[in-house]
C-alpha cells in the first residue's frame, strides 16, 4: 500500500495511480485498498477529491467542450465562419455526429474540438482550464461541475451555442 501513489497524466487530464517500487501505472485504484486507504496515497487530495483537493484551484473543475454555434448564437461568428446561419435545430444534428463519433474517447473528443468548435479554446483541444462557480453561463458550469472527471455530457445549450463538455479535472 505504501508504494501507490496518485499522479496526474497532463496528456489526458486525469489522475492515475503509480507504485513507486514496481513502477507500474494504472488508471483504475490497486484493488484491495479501501477508500480510506486510497485517500491517504500520497497525491490522493490533489489529484482524487472531486473538486481539486485543498490545492490552488480548490472548489474548481477543468474542462473542455465542443461548441457549435446557430443563427441565434450572442455572437453567431468564430475562427471557422464569420456570419453563422444554421438553425439550432441544424446545430444539434451536427453535435450529434461528433458525438457519435466521439463514442467516449477523450482523445478524439480533444481531435474533433479542435477542429470544428466554434469556440477559440480549439486551438488548445477545446480545453477552457480551471474555472470556479459563477465564471461560466450556468447550464455550462452546472454540467461540467455534474460530471466526473473523464466523463462527458449530452448535448447542453447556452447562449452561445449547443455543446458537449469533457470534465478533465
Ligand atoms: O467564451 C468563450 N468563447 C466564446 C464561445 C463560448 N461560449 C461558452 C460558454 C460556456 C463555456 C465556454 C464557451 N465558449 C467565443 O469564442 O465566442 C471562451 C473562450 C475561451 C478560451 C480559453 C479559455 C476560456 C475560454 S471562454
């Protein structure tokens, strides 16, 4: 037990667990530790708790998205098109797709977003870094702050667009 410790992928986002003697790395907790024993590994509040642990983005999550904006958009613009007409309906079949396609991979999630968001964070993957309540548009921030981290929404809808929100940390 004492050779575990919790660590954190920056290529994924997420914690994993690492055994300092064997050298071995695991995404899912050594069986046979108890929760209580899994709180205590060294990283375990950093990295485990659900809201960031005591650390500097305490009561903060991260999280990516992949927006597709419509004609009733605050801003019906980005980097990939200057006048966006489609209807929300549109927008939604569109969302769809990508979805389908992610299938729950954080990697082609961060693929796809950078590709076709209409948000500038595709430039980084669709990431948005850490936020706190009260900084995003509330459907927003009360999905990414509903999900664990590594798990994906359905489509939500905000002012700004239509999108699907990957909780990474
Ligand atoms: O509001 C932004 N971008 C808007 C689109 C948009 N609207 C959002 C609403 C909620 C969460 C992310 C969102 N992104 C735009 O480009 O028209 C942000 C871009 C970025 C980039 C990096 C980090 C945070 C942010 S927030």
């Amino acid at each position: 037990m004492s050779e575990w410790e919790v660590r954190m992928s920056t290529s994924k986002g997420l914690p994993y667990f690492f055994n300092t003697q064997t050298k071995q790395s695991s995404w899912e907790a050594p069986s046979g530790l108890t929760p209580e024993q899994i709180n205590q590994l060294p990283g375990a509040k950093q990295y485990l708790s659900k809201e960031g642990g005591g650390g500097a983005n305490a009561g903060k999550v991260r999280a990516s998205h992949l927006l597709v904006k419509h004609r009733d958009s605050r801003r019906p613009s980005s980097w990939k098109e200057n006048n966006i007409t489609r209807s929300k309906e549109e927008a939604i079949d569109i969302l769809r797709q990508y979805q389908a396609e992610i299938n729950g991979s954080p990697e082609k999630f961060a693929e796809l977003a950078s590709i076709h968001s209409d948000c500038s964070s595709h430039s980084n993957g669709g990431d948005l870094g850490w936020f706190s309540r009260g900084q995003m548009q509330k459907p927003f921030e009360d999905a990414a702050y509903g999900l664990e981290v590594g798990a994906m929404s359905d489509i939500i809808s905000t002012d700004s667009g239509v999108h699907l929100v990957l909780r990474t940390g």
